[in-house]
C-alpha cells in the first residue's frame, strides 16, 4: 500500500459549527490518508464526525482549518465552479436516502452527472447503459424509482455515481434504508468496484458494513480514535 | 453553461404540475393580450388616420368663409363674406401655389332610370380633381374646355354610384339632378370617410360637376354674390412649406378685403392634414397611456412569477443540492431557474397572445374600428413577456445557484 500515493490526504483538518452562540467542534484535528485502491470504512457513533468528513472529502464542505488534497490538488485553492467540476469528474456519491429525481426514469437519472460533465465524455446515452448494466439494471432503465424497490433504486444511485468513471466512490450509510439481503448484495457490489481499481470510501455505524472493507477507521468526538492500517494509533492513546 | 440540461429540466419542471403553471401565467397572459389590444387599436386608428391624410393631401389649403359678428352673436362658421371667382383667379396668381379650385356645393337630387338618390354636388374646375388627389376609376373627368362652357356633365363618387346604378352600368348614362338632365362620364376612386375621427361624412357620396354648370343649373348659389363659389381648394407646390404659404394666402386676403390691422379674418384658411395630425397626436398619447396601464399588468405577473419561482427553489432544495454534488456549477443551476422563469412567461405570452387576437377580432366586429396586429405588436408582447420572465427570474435563479450544497442536500 504505501507503493500507491494518497488520493485523498487530510491534514490537521478542523470544522466548527457554530448554532447560535454554541460552538459545536464536530472534526478536531484530523489527519489521515487513503490510498488509491482502498476500500475504507469510516466508523463511529452519531456526531463523531464521520459525516462531516465525508462532507469534506466530498467537497461539498470547506473546512475550518486545515488542508486537503483530492488527487494531488489542494482544495483550499478551488474555487466553487472547481469544486463542481471535481465532484463531477473525480468523485461519485451515493447517498443514504438514493436522491434520484422522482420524475426522471433510471436511465435518465444516471445520465444526469454526463450532461453536466464539462470535459467531452462521448456517447452519454451509451455510457448510461452501460452503468445501469453493471449494476444489473439493464432490464429497467425506464423504470421511475417509485416503480423500484430500495435495493435497486440504491444501484441506480451507484450507477449514477460510476457514469463520470469516477476515481473515488463515496457512501454514506449507502444501505442504512436497506434491509439485510439486500445490504449484502450493494455492499457486495462495491467491492466488485473497488477490485477494478475505484477508491471506495463508506461511511457506517454497522459493523457488518465495514467488514466488507480491508480498513475501518472508528471516529469519536471528531477525532480518529482507530484505524487498522495504524494499529499504532489506538496503543498510543488507549495507553 | 450547460444549456440542455436547463432547457430540458425548465420544461419538465413546467408541466409536471400544469394547473399551478397556469395560474402563475395568468398575469402574464392577462398583461400580453391587453397590451397586445392596447396596441392594436392604437395602431388601426393611426392607421386609419394616415389614410384619412392621404386622402386629403398633406399640401392642400381650404380657403372658406369666416364667422361674422352680427348684432354681437358669432353667426358661426361660412356665415362671412363669401368668395367668387376672382378670389380664385388671385389665389391662383400665388407664385407657390400648384393649382386652384373654387368648389360651390350643394344638395342634389338625382334620379336615374333605376334609382332615386339624395346626395350632394360639388361645382368645381378642371383642377378639382388634381387638387383633391381624385383620380377617376372608370371613364373620364370633365376637361378645361367643358368646365368653361358649362359642359351638362358628372362625374361621381363610389358610394353615390351604387346607389343610382345598382345594376353596375354607369359610364354614359343620363341622369336627371335637381331636374336638370346631364350625363355621368366617369367614377371616381373611392376616398373613404373623411374628417378624422374615424366617423366623418362619406367621401364617396357625391357628384362632381363643372362649377359654371353646377351654380347656372343646378344649385344656384348666392344670388347677391356674382360667379360666387363656396371655398376655394389651394393645391401647394412641392416642397413649400405649408404654413408659409397659409400665410402668405391669409395676407394676400386681407389685402384684397382691406381688412386694417388689428381687425378680424373674415375668412379661414384651413389645413385639414394638419387638423388630423394633431387630433392623431391625442389619439397617440391615449393609446400609449393605455398600452402603458396594460405594461402594468405584466409587472404585476411578473411579481407573480418572482414568488411562485421562490417557493419552487425552496420546494427543490434537495434536488438543487442533489445537482450540485453530482457536479452542476452555480451558473448551471442559476440557467435552468431562469429558463424555467422565461418558459413560464413566453407560454404565458403566447396564450395572452392568442386571447389578445381574439379581443381584436371581437372589438372590431363591435366597434367597426380598424384594428392593426403588425409583427411588431407580436414581437412587443412575446418580447414583453420573455423580458418579464428573465428581469423576475433572475433573483430566485440567483438564490437557487447560490445554495451552498452540502446544506441544499440536507434540508428538509
């Protein structure tokens, strides 16, 4: 692993909430690296930070302090229409609760990311079946996610994030809305992704979710309070 | 700027809830088809007035009598001194003036052998008809010689024509006027309603004969006046100015009547063309009024708009957050709210339209006035109604685009 560069490198990285006039520290201090290749689970109870990270590493979120790099680029140095194009060309999101457009079929809803691509990425409509393929959907892609059931309405998300060919892929509670057959199926089908070589990193509190990576880092109250690839870590603060 | 995702995602955005698009457009729609009847009857009465111009000639004076003081009551209009024809010879003699016409009118009672008709009679020279602009249709005008010799011939308007002649065979018949036999040579071109206004007399209604003729046969005239006539028409040169040349008339007149200074016209020296520009300008001035109280009606949508676009961007939050970590720029975003705006407004325009044409059609069959929807009307409205949509779009667009996206994908 350590033949590979980081494709995402976090250093110091700090963000504060302010509600109110209550200061809420939810990242304090956090560094670490990904590796291209890896799949990672980011563990941890509500509120330990692990979404506000993904935030961060999604660049959808700046943070407080600190810096950051997505393949090689610092963050801190891109502006919002950059960010845009990162996101689009770099990263795939799935989300929790899918967030496919309701009025839009499968096919539709994957070719979305492709129409707003800036660099030329060819046949868009080709490039969408392809995806909806992959995630064993080629049989529906005129099917609204109202007509789907939650598993698949979760690959037509995957799909969706794989139409740019993004480097990394990022889950948050990807089958928190899942039940268990079919948790067993997506989670399965990441690491189908990641063997072909897509950086995959999910976010769970379900320690059966991230047994399916090779390396969990656990989060609590905004600091990395373990992580398998640095056993280091833990004996060094747990003493 | 991904111009077909906006496009596309502004257009289902329309019709995916169709009543409430409609009543957002209602103001638009309302707003284009009153400016678009505002304007059309502004521009049918301009139209109109312009033909009436043209009718009358833009360089042509009208000598009448003025009003006379008797007893201290005004006796009103044509009740001055009258004019005969060496008044006509002399205004005649101006180095400006084209031509000259003494006109005696009168009422005329004409009776072919199929029809009886009341109309009115007009004595004038063989110079009548160039300085009226008067073109004959079917036959000929009466030539210097026969207006000299008092030659028993008519030549008659349209209107007067299809009523003596319902049968359609006019040129060379003999008809009877006031008694006296003379025959019809000649139709001329129609003219229309005259006296602005859009509601003056029939031009058309008439007949036109030589002036010796017309005052020893047939009306008479002012018996104490000797060869009397009752106006005198003054076709101007090209390129004189007219309200010199008003003037110079007026002068010349009260020279000839030795009115002293400081005395009282007993003429009038009338520029009718003038007359109507200046009645048009009023007519204008109300039309632009009323086209501008319609305008109102598109900002009052427009404001319509502006708010049914804001709780849009507040309904689609998520779908805007969405968007953005899938990687849409903020000018992507602004794009498809403002294409969704502008379509709103332009289907509003082009309904408002529709409904417009059709107050135009009703309004006309009502008030028989001319109408006018000239592509520029069109291209106003439309072009109205889309400005409508990008001025009130722009401010929901903007709010939209600038959402930050991690707290769009998290709102509910």
């Amino acid at each position: 692993m350590a033949a590979t560069r980081p494709i995402i490198s976090c250093r110091d990285l700090t963000r504060i909430y302010r509600m109110g006039d209550q200061e809420v520290r939810a990242l304090d201090g956090v560094t670490l690296d990904i590796h291209e290749g890896e799949f990672v689970a980011i563990m941890g109870p509500s509120g330990s930070g692990k979404s506000s990270l993904m935030n961060l590493i999604g660049a959808l979120d700046r943070p407080t302090s600190g810096e950051m790099w997505i393949n090689g680029r610092a963050l801190s140095e891109m502006n919002r229409d950059e960010l845009a194009d990162l996101r689009n060309e770099t990263l795939g999101f799935v989300f929790q609760q899918f967030n496919l457009l309701p009025r839009q079929d499968a096919f539709q809803n994957v070719r979305l990311p492709l129409r707003y691509a800036r660099k030329d990425v060819g046949d868009i409509d080709a490039r969408a079946r392809a995806c909806l393929e992959m995630v064993g959907l080629g049989s529906r892609m005129d099917h609204r996610p109202m007509q789907l059931s939650g598993g698949q309405q979760q690959r037509v998300a995957i799909a969706r994030a794989l139409a740019n060919r993004p480097r990394i892929l990022l889950a948050d509670e990807p089958t928190g809305a899942l039940d268990s057959k079919t948790t067993v199926e997506i989670m399965q089908l990441m690491q189908d992704l990641n063997r072909q070589g897509i950086t995959v990193v999910v976010i769970t509190h379900e320690a059966e979710v991230a047994s399916y990576a090779a390396r969990q880092i656990h989060f609590l109250d905004g600091k990395v309070e373990a992580d398998t690839a640095h056993p280091e870590l833990k004996r060094a603060r747990g003493g | 700027m991904k111009y077909g995702v906006a496009t596309s995602s502004a257009a289902e955005a329309l019709f995916s809830n169709p009543l409430r698009s409609l009543l957002t457009m209602l103001g638009i729609i309302i707003g284009v088809a009153s400016v678009m009847v505002m304007m059309s009857i502004g521009e049918g009465a301009k139209a109109a007035i312009e033909k009436q111009i043209s009718a009358v000639g833009t360089n042509v004076l009208t000598l009448q009598p003025g009003t006379m003081n008797r007893g201290g009551r005004n006796q009103g209009g044509g009740s001055g001194r009258p004019f005969n024809e060496t008044d006509v010879a002399a205004v005649a003699d101006l180095p400006f003036v084209e031509s000259a016409t003494g006109i005696l009118s009168g009422q005329a009672n004409a009776v072919s052998e199929e029809a009886n008709w009341v109309t009115n009679i007009q004595g004038g020279t063989a110079s009548f008809f160039e300085v009226n602009n008067w073109k004959v249709d079917e036959g000929r005008a009466f030539s210097e010689q026969e207006a000299q010799g008092g030659a028993a011939v008519v030549v008659v308007g349209k209107t007067a024509a299809k009523n003596l002649f319902p049968g359609g065979n006019i040129v060379g018949q003999r008809i009877r006027v006031n008694s006296v036999p003379v025959e019809v040579i000649g139709v001329l071109e129609s003219k229309g309603q005259g006296g602005g206004g859009g509601m003056g007399p029939d031009r058309d209604d008439t007949l036109v004969g030589p002036l010796s003729m017309v005052r020893n046969r047939i009306t008479g005239g002012n018996r104490w006046v000797s060869r009397h006539v009752s106006r005198i028409q003054i076709l101007v040169q090209d390129g004189y100015d007219v309200a010199e040349a008003q003037e110079e008339v007026s002068t010349m007149m009260r020279d000839r009547r030795r009115i002293e200074p400081g005395q009282p016209d007993n003429f009038m020296v009338v520029n009718f063309a003038d007359m109507i520009k200046q009645r048009a300008a009023v007519a204008e001035t109300m039309s632009t009024l009323l086209a501008f109280t319609a305008a109102v009606s598109l900002i009052v949508g427009g404001v319509g708009v502006m708010n049914i676009m804001l709780v849009s961007v507040t309904e689609r939050t998520r779908e805007i957050g969405l968007r953005m970590a899938i990687g849409a720029r903020g000018g992507d975003i602004l794009l498809q709210f403002l294409f969704e705006a502008i379509a709103l407004c332009t289907l509003g325009g082009v309904i408002g339209m529709a409904i417009g044409w059709l107050g135009v059609l009703g309004y006309a069959q009502l008030s028989q006035a001319p109408m006018v929807v000239s592509p520029i009307i069109v291209a106003t409205a439309l072009g109205a109604a889309a400005s409508v949509g990008l001025i009130f779009g722009f401010f929901p667009a903007r709010r939209a685009a600038q959402l930050d996206p991690i707290q769009a994908l998290r709102y509910d």
